[in-house]
C-alpha cells in the first residue's frame, strides 16, 4: 500500500473510533520486535510485544483468535525478513 493511501486508512480508523463507531476499523499491528516498536507505533496500532520474529505467528493466533475472517488488518514492520511473512497473515 502506498505510504499516502496507509496514513488515510489510518486516520479513517482514528475518527471512527473516536466517533464510537469502530466497527469498520482495521486492526493495526506493528510487526517489529520489541527494541523497534520502543521508538515509536501509529496511532492506533496494537505491538506484537515480540523479541524475535519467530514469535510473531503465536502472538497473531492469540490475538486474532475472536476476530471474524473478513476484518480489515493492516500490519507493518521495518522491513527484511518479517515483511513478506507478515502480509500473509
């Protein structure tokens, strides 16, 4: 996704949880390690709280397990190794 239409879709979930209407939002994941997501995450976005990639699949198994198939989920990370994997999800 280009960097001006993920700011939209990020700003869009901003005013619709702040209108109390969210049920439209994506769910935002930031899919860096812990050391990364320490600097700074988008509003909105939920860390993984990982320190290796590796743990990423069991964190994503546990916190999507309620959610329904067709949700919005937006996911990032630096990049590397943890970027084609994570789109996957």
């Amino acid at each position: 996704m280009p960097p001006m239409e993920w700011h939209q879709k990020v700003k869009e979930a901003r005013e619709m949880k702040k209108s109390g209407d969210d049920s439209g939002a994506p769910l935002i994941f930031d899919c860096r390690n812990d050391y990364e997501t320490s600097v700074g995450i988008f509003e909105g976005a939920e860390p993984l709280d990982t320190e290796n990639f590796r743990d990423s699949w069991d964190v994503f198994k546990d916190k999507l397990k309620d959610t329904p198939k067709d949700a919005p989920i937006m996911t990032y990370c630096t990049g590397g190794t943890s970027t084609v994997p994570n789109e996957s999800c």
